[in-house]
C-alpha cells in the first residue's frame, strides 16, 4: 500500500480514465464477463444490470472510472457503491488478458483511486470513517494479492448456492405448521404499491434476525427499500413475510436472476434469487424458514423458473447451510469478502 506522503499513484502511460456514460456499457459489459469466465469459469455479467448502476436508478448512489488503452480498449473499471452510512461496496475489474507488467501498475491506480473516491464520499456524508466492502472470486488469486496490497482483509467466505426447480415436484405450496403463516407483502391498492406497513415489518424482522450475524449493521427503512428497487430484477411481488401467532416472525426478499446469454446468442432460462431470507430468534425451531424457502421454490416452478438460487455464509452461526442443503441446494462456487478501514485523513489509515 502506498505511504499517504507519496501521492496518487499516477495512471499508466498511454491510459486514460472517464466517468463511463451509456455508450460505454457494452464495453464494460464485455469486460465483466472476461473476467468473470477467467475467475470464476463462466461469464455472467448482464447489460440491464450494468446499465442501472452507472445511469439507472442506482446510479446516485454509484462512482464509477473507467480505464481504456491507447487504442480505446477498455481495461479497467472500478466502482463503489455508498450503500450505508458506514458502509462503501468497492468494486475493481482489470482484464484479465492484460500482464502482470501492465496490470499491476494499473491496479496500484485503480485502488488509490477508489481511496479519493471513498473520501469524496465521507465528505458528503459528514463522517470521518467507513468500511471498504470488496471481493473475489475464490481462484482469482491475481484480486486477491491486490486487495492484499491495498490493506484488504480476507474476513469471510461465501457459498454461492443453486437448486434446481422441478415444475411438476415442486409447485406444491409448503405445509406450514399450526401458527405459522406467510404471504406476499400487500398491495395498496390505490397507489399500486406496497403496503408500507408490511415493508417495514420486512425490514423490521430482517434487522432483528441479523443482528447476531457477521458484520451486521444497521441500515435504515429508506436505505433498505432504495437499495433493493436499484436491482433490475427487483419485483415486489418477491416478497414475502411470515407471522407466528399473528406476530411477524420471518421475512424472503427475492428476485429475478436473469439468464446469461451464450456465445451463439441462446439465453439460459431465469432463475429466482434469494437476497435476504431471515428468521427472529423467537421463532426458530417452528418451521419459518424452510416454510420461506418452499414458498420461493413453489414461486419460482410456477413462473418456470430453472433454479432458486442464494448466498450463505461459510461460517454461519445458524448452520444455515445445512437446512439448504437438506432442501436441495448445492454450492455452485465460492466468493470471498475483503474489507479494510477508510478515514477522512489518509495519515489514519497508516
């Protein structure tokens, strides 16, 4: 990491950085999936996705650079995401084709530079510390010795589950046990949106039933609601909350997961994805959650769906993995969680 007296570590001869506008997805789309079908195996980036971060509804919440050659190719893209107070997503995409002579020196840039961005952020937020959320892929160990480099910690794992749905098998809506009950989050009906009341019971019981978990934190109504309506494939008929004895008790938040597209043009078909899925501590043991979890696949066969899939803490406290596993999940592959400290004076990260 480089001491706070030397400076900016400058952009490579020949490079040149921009905010990327609309005319830019496509490239920054194809330089997602390189690195994805290098890291992970398989590409999996999508154009709707990309598009909502960098000019979407996301995208007040979003700093972006864009890196291309001398030639115009795009090599680099790093982004961060001001998800909560306290809390800043960081993404840094190099290709992958690039050597390590060129991409080194590029990614010294790249991550200097998402430090100034991060700054930027804690100005506008009036605060004086935040936490850099960042990732990689568990083979992709060229990320892993940057984000090392660049004080980044490995402090977590994550299985990256799939199941596959059977329309047939599984459209049977679950059988819950005596108290239990869950239903779509309601509609009113004279704004054509959610019941805010529910939304916020959704929030509520997900707040409460993290909150013995790994990094939690907390993270306000308007923050939850925001955040979650920037995915493309958010719907709000994904939702569902469950009650026990009329109390809410358990909470799914959903969406679509889109198909990749191959390379002959063939689309795979949409999958469901689960983002959050949580139970209080009162009503473990009474079925909630694999009563939420039947609800999702039921859903996902009747809008033929080919898999459900989520994400899960290696080290769960609540052995969740087990549960998922019992219902037909598999880990598809592994993700990590790489985190260090910003503060507002570069001499307090040291």
């Amino acid at each position: 990491m480089r001491d706070a007296a030397t400076g900016p570590a400058p952009l490579p001869d020949g490079f040149s950085a921009s905010v990327p506008q609309d005319e830019d997805i496509d490239d920054l789309v194809r330089l997602l999936r390189r690195h994805e079908r290098e890291a992970r195996g398989w590409p999996g980036a999508q154009s709707d996705t990309v598009l909502a971060e960098v000019s979407g509804r996301g995208a007040s919440t979003h700093r972006h650079q864009m890196v291309r050659d001398r030639e115009g190719n795009a090599r680099a893209w790093l982004s961060l995401h001001d998800r909560a107070a306290g809390r800043v997503l960081v993404g840094v995409t190099l290709d992958p084709d690039l050597p390590d002579a060129e991409a080194d020196p590029l990614a010294e840039w790249a991550f200097t530079r998402v430090e100034e961005l991060g700054r930027e952020l804690l100005g506008e937020r009036g605060m004086q510390r935040t936490q850099l959320d960042s990732g990689a892929f568990a083979d992709d160990h060229r990320q892993q010795r940057w984000l090392r480099a660049h004080g980044y910690d490995h402090v977590r794992d994550w299985w990256q589950m799939t199941r596959a749905v059977d329309p047939e098998v599984d459209a049977e809506p679950p059988e819950l046990r005596e108290g239990v009950q869950i239903s779509r989050v309601r509609q009113d009906d004279d704004v054509g949106m959610p019941a805010e009341e529910d939304l916020r019971a959704v929030h509520l019981v997900l707040e409460q039933s993290f909150a013995d978990h790994f990094n939690s934190y907390r993270e306000t109504f308007e923050e939850f609601v925001s955040r979650l309506r920037e995915d493309p494939g958010h719907r709000w008929d994904h939702w569902w909350l469950a009650t026990v004895d009329g109390e809410p008790a358990g909470a799914v938040v959903a969406s679509i997961s889109r198909g990749s597209v191959g390379q002959e043009g063939t689309a795979s078909p949409d999958s469901s994805y689960i983002d959050y899925i949580g139970v209080h501590r009162r009503a473990r043991g009474r079925g909630v959650a694999k009563g939420l979890l039947r609800t999702v696949i039921a859903d996902a066969a009747a809008r033929g769906r080919a898999s459900v899939e989520l994400e899960v803490d290696a080290d769960s406290p609540t052995g969740a993995d087990g549960l998922y596993r019992s219902l037909g999940w598999e880990t598809k592959y592994v993700t990590q969680s790489w985190h260090r400290a910003l503060t507002d004076d570069p001499r307090g990260d040291q």
